[in-house]
C-alpha cells in the first residue's frame, strides 16, 4: 500500500511539475533568439500542418523486461491534413547515420512524401510504420497501392523500459486522431517522453519563422526530437551554459563518459515551409538543420543519429496529376532568407525541448534533470544575454 500512495505522489509531483515548465518557452523567460516567429512560434505556423502526440507513463523502480517503467510515446506530423493522400515534395539528409528513418529510399527517388510521418523510440520503428500503414489503408488515403510511410527514431533506453515494446498501434491511431494545428505540446510529450539532451532532459521542442513581404512572406517551421549531445558542449544564445552548469554543479542526465563509453545520442529534426520548393531544393533546405545543432554546440558524435527531412506543402496536386502539370519553383538565389530560418528555427526548438522538460525519473531510479530556469537565467544575465534587460539597457 505505501509503495502504491508512493508511487501515485511520484506521478503526481512529476505531473504538476511538467504542467509548470510546459507553460514556459525560451523566449518566455528571456533567451534571446533571431528572427520572427509564426503565431504559434511552432511548425504548426504552417498551413495545414498538424501535430499530435501519445505520451506513455507508468510504473517505477526496477526494470522488469515488459512490464516497465514505461517513458515513451509516440509523435505524429500531418503535411496536408485536409489531403493527406496528396504527397508533398520532401527530401532528407543525415548528418550522422547511427539511427533510423524508414521510406527514406522512396523520398530520395520519387522527391515526394507520402502521407503522415512518425517518430518514437527505437525499438518501436516497426510497429508505428505498420499503425502509420494501417491508418492510411482505412482512410484509403494511400497514394499508390502501397505505402512507404517515414518514420524516424531515438533512444530512450535510460528510462525506459525500450525491450519491453510498450508501443502498440492504438498509440499511433490516437495520436493521428488528436493531431491538431495552433500550440504543440513540448518537452515530456509523445515520441519525446524519455529522451535527453546536453545532459538535460530533453524531448519534443518547435519553432518558426515568418518571413518579411520583400522575403516572399513564407513560413518555415520545425519540429525536433531531441535526445543529444554531452552537458560541456551545451550553448544557449552563444552562451557556454553547459559549461557553467556543469555536472558539479546541476546533475548530470548519465553517469560521466569515457572516451571510449556511451553514446552521444541523436536528434530528428523535421522541417515544414509553405515556401513552392522542389525535391532538391528541400535537400538543400533540411542539410542547414546541422548549422542550428551547431549553434547548440553539438557535433554529431559517432554514436549519434542525426537525421532530417524537410517537406513543402506548396504545388498541391503536383503528384497526383495524370497529365504533365506546371509546378511553381522559387528561385534558388531566393532560398537565402529560408536558410537563415531554418537554422534559427532549429536553434529554438531544440531550446524550447529543453525549457518545456521536467525532471523525469524513470526505470531503476535513473533520474533524468530539467534544465533550471532560474539558473539558465543567472548564467545569460552574466553574460547580458537576458532578453529582458536587453530590453531595457540603454542604447
């Protein structure tokens, strides 16, 4: 019985813990970052895309193969939710190849992606991509006879029970029905739950921008699963914060590395634009992802799958015709300013993981911190970074 109460006001704390983070974002407490973003500042600024999660959490204390804990989840990204059998001009690139993302093969040869795309953990690939599947032959939303959906992976096996495939297509079908566009969910959330970042918690992060009418006026967002990079190397807003907040001083995720010991992690990161961009414009849109993990400090570590894939929502039907079609294409000497946002927006939405994270302890105790508020704050503000005394200084 008291191991029950016990664990019920674990679950409880850590709930009222993450309501309280998740109601913050960078720049809500003072990180200063480049660029405008959307309405929301999140990958649903552009039309027609949504966002849904599932977010699995159960149990605590030992690991038991099966039974649990349970910290996983599973994220879904709808390209053209009114159209979903409409493909979009999509194109991928990996930065480090330790990781997965299925029908990868198919976006490179055809140029397009097909239907709604996933990202969970990694045991779970195969599952999700049968859900993703099964939900689109329901629909009959499928473009061809078959189906080559993208789903993409990190791991959470720190702390969560991965072996145990706790994962099952329900969780998929749920968060395709609870997909939505507006404000998404960040941090402990979906195929973000048991991930880390820069020694951190980390998780699901997003971000946009809005381009000037001189610029064309386009949205670019992203959306990233975050689960990377070692606690020295963190930068926030060209600030050594890892550094300063080294493990003497706030915890780290894991236990120290060795040179030879564990692995850097990985992040996927998904890039959306209502900008008319083909297949290998988009390569060249989602290759500027690496520029915002570097601004994070990150390098891309052996061990470390780095993947991402960019789509445009723009030329509506171009995959669908049965006769020649006119496709509309920016300029490339234009694609300047989607540079520029792509890396910000990357920037941001891996801040923004961080920021919306708590503290999560997971199987046999391992314990998980959240990036402090207070001392993110304290360390930007000595290094007069802090967005709102910027704000005030005089000129």
């Amino acid at each position: 019985m008291r191991r029950s109460i016990w664990t019920v006001l674990v679950f409880l704390l850590g709930m009222q813990s993450q309501l309280a983070y998740a109601q913050s974002r960078a720049r809500e407490i003072g990180v200063p970052f480049k660029g405008t973003p959307g309405r929301w500042n999140a990958i649903t600024d552009v039309v027609g895309v949504e966002v849904g999660h599932t977010t699995l959490v159960r149990g605590d204390g030992p690991l038991k193969v099966g039974e649990g804990p349970v910290r996983t989840g599973v994220t879904v990204i709808l390209p053209r939710t009114q159209r979903p059998e409409d493909p979009v001009f999509a194109a991928w690139f990996s930065l480090n190849g330790n990781g997965e993302m299925t029908g990868t093969t198919w976006v490179e040869e055809s140029g397009f992606m097909e239907g709604p795309m996933a990202i969970t953990n990694t045991h779970s690939v195969g599952v999700v991509r049968d859900a993703v599947i099964a939900w689109q032959v329901k629909r009959g939303s499928m473009h061809q006879a078959f189906a080559l959906p993208v789903v993409a992976e990190t791991y959470d096996g720190w702390l969560n029970d991965i072996n145990g495939f706790h994962v099952k297509s329900e969780h998929v079908f749920q968060a395709l029905a609870q997909a939505s566009s507006g404000r998404v969910a960040e941090g402990n959330v979906g195929g973000g739950t048991g991930m880390n970042c820069y020694g951190f918690k980390g998780g699901i992060g997003t971000s946009s921008r809005k381009l000037s009418s001189p610029e064309g006026g386009y949205t670019a967002g992203v959306l990233v699963q975050a689960n990377f990079g070692r606690r020295d190397q963190l930068m926030v807003a060209g600030v050594p914060v890892g550094r300063e907040l080294g493990c003497d001083k706030v915890p780290c995720t894991t236990r120290p590395r060795t040179p030879d010991e564990g692995r850097d992690g990985s992040i996927i990161i998904v890039i959306a634009t209502d900008a008319p961009l083909v297949a290998h414009q988009l390569k060249r849109l989602a290759r500027r992802a690496a520029l915002g993990i570097a601004r994070t400090g990150g390098t891309s570590g052996n061990g470390s799958g780095d993947i991402f894939i960019a789509f445009s929502t723009a030329n509506e039907g171009a995959a669908m015709a049965r006769a020649p079609v006119r496709v509309t294409m920016l300029p490339n000497g234009r694609m300047d300013p989607l540079f520029d946002a792509t890396v910000q927006a990357t920037e941001e939405a891996i801040v923004n993981a961080m920021i919306a994270a708590a503290t999560m302890i997971g199987r046999d105790g391992h314990r998980s911190v959240a990036l402090p508020h207070d001392d993110l704050k304290r360390v930007l503000r000595q290094y007069n970074r802090l967005q709102d005394e910027l704000a005030i200084r005089p000129k």
